[in-house]
C-alpha cells in the first residue's frame, strides 16, 4: 500500500509538470523528479542531486518519496487540499395518522350553516391540526357520501352531505380519503359521479373507494398485458411510472393507487362489505370496491368470505410500493370486538403482504393487534377506529381513535417502528337543544365536566363519565395507548403532500 501511494505520488507531480510546461524528453531542472526516482519510487536513493532536492522541496522526505494525505505539489509549492467526505444516509421518519367516519349527521351539517345560507366545515378539524400537522400521511374515511349540493343535505339513512366537508378535508391537510363505505351508494350513481368529480379538483389528495368509470374486463385485460411487457423488457414503463408518482405525489402505478411522501411510496387499497344491500346492484359493479365476495351472476354478497381481488391487489400493490396499507370497511356495528370474520380477513391481508391494516365501520373502537403472516412477518391491524365525528346516541361511540404509525427509512429501506406506533384515544363531544356538533378532543384532555354537559344526555338519553371513557380506552386499546406528547414532541412536517 505505501509502494503504490508513493508511485501515485509521484505520478502526480509528473503530471503537474507536464501541465506546466515541462518536456517529460528534456532535461528535468533542479527541483524536479528523475525517471530513476519515478522508477524507484524515491526509495533507492538512485536519483539525481536535483531530484532529491526536489523531493525534500515537495516536502515528502527523500527517504520515502510520497505526499503526505490531502497536499498537492503545485510548481514546487505544497498546497493543502480538502480530504473527499464519503456521502452519509442521513436516516429520518415518514408519520402516517388516520382517523375514522367521518359520520356527517344532520346536526353536524347544521353546525356548518352560516347566516348567508352558506356552508363551512374546517372546525372540524381544527383541534386536531396540532396532530395532522405532525403526519406526512393523512388519512379519513369520509363515511359519507358528498354526492352533489344540488340533491340537497341529508342523514340517515340515506345521507349525502356538503362538498364544503370535503373542502374542509383539503384545507386541513389531508391526503388520503378513503370512501368505500356501507354509504357510498346513498345516492345512487349519481351521488358516486358527482363525488368523484368533486376530488377532481384536488390532485394531490389521493381519494380511493369508489370509481366514476367502471374498469372491463377488456381494461383488465389490456392492463395485465401491459404489465407483462413492462416486465418482459426489464424495467421502461414501469421505472418511468415510479418516477412520475416519486414526483407528483399521487398517482397509480400498474392499477395501484399510490402516494409518495418523503420517498417513501404508499399504497392506499380501500374495500367495504357492501352498500347497505344484500345483492350488490349490476349498475354499481366496479364503481365500489367489495371486500366480500359476491356471484357473478345473480349478485348475491357473500358477507364470510374474502373477495379473491383483494389479496390479489394486496400482492400486485407489494410490487410497486414500499408500504402497502389496507383500509377495510367491516365488522359488526357497536361491537368493540372484532367478529370471526375480520379476523380471517386480517389474517389473509398479512399473509398477501399488508403492512398495515385500519379498519372503519363499526362506529365503535375495537383493539390494535399485531398479526403475524405466513412469512413470518407482522402486520399492524387496527380492527377498527370508530367515529371521527358523529352525534349517535351510544355512550361507547364518543370513544374513538386516532392511527399514529412511524416508519423509519436507512439505506437498507423501510421499516415499521414499533415502539413508537399505536393509538391515540379521542372523545368527540356534540352539545343538543339543538343538536351542534362540539369538539374532537384527546381522551386525556377531556374532562368529567365536559362529559356532564355533553348532548347524548339529553339527545340519547344516556349518561357519560369520564371514568367510563377511560376504563373503556384501557380495555381495547391496552397498551397501544399513547399519550399525547408521544406526537406532539415531533417536529411539524415539511412535506408538499
């Protein structure tokens, strides 16, 4: 190794000589290297008087020859030069948030009525920004339909609310809506037509669920085909789509709806068990996404058993991004214990390579569990986060969540961290006489004398203590509780999405 540094060295000098006007044919002036110096690599002592004066001139030492690290010979000065720093990953968190229904009762659309006749809905958001603003992914299922102004407001059970909840959405920053909901259909196709063309107007909101234009077989077909030449010719299409999303934030990749925050690509699959019916109607297929499956022929929905699409989405999504996040619309209503049925939908999610599951519907919290898949990998399911925002009358349905997962990224990719994932218990309070929607606020926030005046006493007839909330959130949420400060602590995020 010093040999060769010492050749290096010296050819270095030569090189600079040339450089200077000094013919390698002629003779060297004194200060310069010999040919037997460079041949011997200084260490002989064969060279020329002028050669060793030379190298005692470069400040190398006749004994050796070599330049001593980050000095470079300059028409016989030494100048001291900057030593190249390896570049270091620097390693950094991506945060996704996610709340539940956003349950748009009538009082809630009321409480947005302003005295021009106009509408306005970011209140509800606003206690909840100190959290969004600390998550590079947001996600809410808008469990409603925002089927068109023009077929007028209303609850249930055939709601369909204001566009301006939707600009409320955009306002508050999200950027993900999920909308296959039990409720999508409320409106028919028209409400879905009418909806999809509402989220038109923010791209950088990934809105996934329903569909305006109805995929063929032919679409399918043609897709699947393109997919396969992609892979046949190595990587041109498809490193180009991935380049697209990297850029634009949202985008779909071989079928897949995906989101790119902070290089990191997220795919966003969102599936609910039907629209309120017991055959799903032909004019809706492929315009709502079906968790359950259903006959081909007659429509009948299958409510036990796991529309094959969905792992089949699962394992195409695993393809193209680098967290793949499944948000089910499932599960029995006002039970806080996930049934039989999502769990053996939960556990075929992981083994078709789900990282993370948030489940929606029942309109209760239910528990947050680590499941592991047949590979040997765990995936973090959330069985359900109940209500955003509701004014129903059961006291378990003010207890609510808020999905909080960290992922880390290194050279090596992305990992899910565990120990700082979980949930953050929520209380919504709604006010009655009339009936107004409230606040969201954090479980540890809320107060007994909050719960003393909250509505559902009046409205639903039903008492709510804090010592009830509290033992309840102990109950299903256990130990993937986190205290408030856990995300607060965080750094307000940069990102454009």
């Amino acid at each position: 190794m010093k040999k060769l540094q010492k050749i290096c060295a010296v050819l270095l000098c030569a090189a600079l000589l040339a450089a200077t006007g000094c013919s390698s044919g002629g003779a060297l002036p004194a200060g310069n290297l010999s040919d037997t110096a460079v041949a011997d690599g200084g260490a002989s002592g064969a060279g020329t008087d002028g050669a060793a004066a030379g190298t005692e001139t470069a400040g190398t030492g006749a004994d050796s020859g070599a330049l001593p690290d980050a000095q470079t010979v300059v028409e016989g000065e030494t100048v001291e030069t900057e030593p190249e720093e390896e570049e270091v990953f620097e390693e950094y968190d991506v945060t996704l948030l996610a709340f539940g229904d956003n349950l748009m009762h009538m009082g809630i659309v009321n409480t947005g009525r302003r005295d021009d006749g106009s509408y306005e809905y970011n209140f509800l958001f606003e206690n909840m920004q100190k959290y969004l603003d600390r998550a590079d992914v947001k996600i809410i299922n808008q469990e409603t339909i925002l089927g068109g102004n023009e077929l007028g407001f209303s609850g249930f059970p055939a709601f369909n609310s204001p566009t301006e909840v939707g600009d409320a959405i955009a306002a508050a920053g999200f950027n993900v809506v999920l909308h296959a909901t039990n409720h999508a259909f409320d409106q028919q196709m028209r409400g879905i037509e009418n909806c999809c063309a509402f989220w038109q107007k923010y791209p950088e909101i990934l809105m996934v669920g329903i569909n305006a234009e109805e995929e063929t077989a032919e679409d399918a077909d043609a897709e699947a085909a393109e997919t396969d030449a992609d892979t046949d010719t190595g990587t041109a299409a498809a490193d180009e789509d991935m380049e697209e999303v990297r850029e634009d934030g949202v985008a779909e990749i071989d079928g897949i709806p995906c989101l790119t925050v902070e290089g990191v690509t997220f795919a966003v699959l969102n599936y609910t068990y039907g629209p309120n019916m017991e055959t799903l109607p032909s004019s809706l297929r492929g315009h709502l996404n079906m968790l359950c499956a259903y006959n081909e022929q007659s429509g009948a929905i299958d409510f036990t058993t796991l529309n094959p699409q969905v792992p089949e989405d699962i394992r195409a999504a695993r393809e193209v991004a680098d967290i793949v996040v499944v948000c089910p619309h499932w599960g029995t209503e006002y039970v806080a214990e996930p049934s039989s049925y999502q769990r053996d939908f939960a556990q075929q999610m992981a083994d078709a390579g789900a990282d993370v599951i948030i489940g929606t519907h029942p309109h209760v919290p239910q528990p947050v569990e680590w499941i592991t898949a047949a590979d040997g990998s765990e995936t973090l399911c959330y069985y359900s986060l109940g209500n955003y925002v509701s004014t129903q009358k059961q006291a378990l349905s003010m207890l609510e969540g808020m999905a909080w997962v960290v992922f880390h990224v290194d050279e090596e990719g992305v990992t899910l961290t565990r120990e700082d994932s979980g949930v953050l218990p929520l209380v919504c309070h709604y006010t009655s006489g009339p009936v107004r929607f409230g606040n969201v606020y954090a479980l540890e926030d809320y107060t007994e004398e909050l719960a003393q005046r909250h509505g559902i006493w009046n409205y639903g007839g039903v008492a709510l203590h804090l010592d009830y909330l509290q033992e309840k959130s102990g109950e299903i949420f256990g130990d993937m509780a986190l205290p408030k400060q856990d995300i607060l602590d965080r750094d307000v995020t940069q990102s454009r999405f």
